[in-house]
C-alpha cells in the first residue's frame, strides 16, 4: 500500500462520485484508477512513472482525462465542501481565492540614474505637460481640434496624413 492510497472511509466518501458507465472500469478497478490519479498529481511524477499496483498507465490517464471533462472533480469538491459544511467543520474564513504571486525580473527592483539623466527626464516631463495643458487651453479657446495638430499649423494638409487615409 503506497501513501496515495485512499483509506475505506475515503472511498466511501469519494467512490459515489465516480462514475461507472456501460463500457466504463469494472466498480473493483474503479478504486484502483482513482488512486492512480491521485498518485499522479501527489507526487508530481509522469503517467509513465505510475507504479503498475494502480493498472496500466495509458488506461489511468484516459480515466482521468474522462473524469476530467465529465466534471466529476468539480463535482468531489462540491460534494466535499458540502459534507463538511454538514458536519460544521468548514471554516470558509480560511478559504483563499488566489494566492499566486508574478516575480518581477531581478532588474526591476529599481532603477539607479545619474543626476544629470535624472535632471533631464524631469524637465522633459515638465515641458511635455506644458505642451499638454497649453493645447488644451487652444481646443477650448476654438473649439476645432484640427488646429492643434502638427500639419495643420504648418499648412501641410495633403501630406503624409492624406496618404494614410
């Protein structure tokens, strides 16, 4: 009996869920799959790994595969959630929707400028939102949003800008 292997209460509890079709696994096998898979993802190991005590490799996988498109592991853990509600054993203050965290590359921990690169990206930002604010004095002042723009300053009108329409 390996670790993955289900104790009787536990099957007692999950075997319901599990379904047996006409040509689906024979109830006696139906154990030994289940903990196949959970052999799989408990350990982290292959479908090949599989040791043969839970049956033939490709049959297990197909199961789960089968298993896994039926809902039937959505439907386990309704039923888990709702047995332990039940029992008034489920604290669902320590429920966590998601707890994965993005690491952001070793560069992005901070940036070390020079003073003089520093002080110039400051001023360009300083002079791009006094551009900025001075069109947005010019559109209120006209009304006509086309005089703000570069080729209509310069009288440029059939330039690039009507090739691209």
């Amino acid at each position: 009996m390996t670790r993955a292997q289900l104790t009787d209460q536990e099957w007692e509890f999950a075997g319901p869920y599990l379904p047996v079709g006409m040509y689906g696994p024979y109830p006696e096998r139906l154990r030994q799959q289940f903990e196949g898979v959970i052999w799989r993802f408990k350990t982290g190991g292959q479908w090949r790994e599989m040791p043969a005590e839970f049956g033939a490799w490709p049959t297990v996988h197909n199961r789960f595969r089968q298993w896994r498109d039926a809902g039937v592991f959505e439907a386990l853990l309704e039923g888990m959630i709702a047995e332990t509600a039940h029992r008034g054993e489920v604290d669902m203050s320590l429920v966590s929707v998601d707890s994965t965290t993005a690491r952001a590359h070793h560069d992005a921990a901070g940036i070390h400028l020079d003073e003089d690169v520093l002080t110039a990206l400051e001023k360009a930002a300083a002079e791009e939102e006094k551009a900025r604010q001075k069109g947005a004095r010019r559109k209120d002042r006209t009304g006509d949003l086309s005089k703000m723009t570069p080729s209509a300053k310069s009288g440029a009108a059939s330039g690039a800008h009507a090739n691209s329409a």
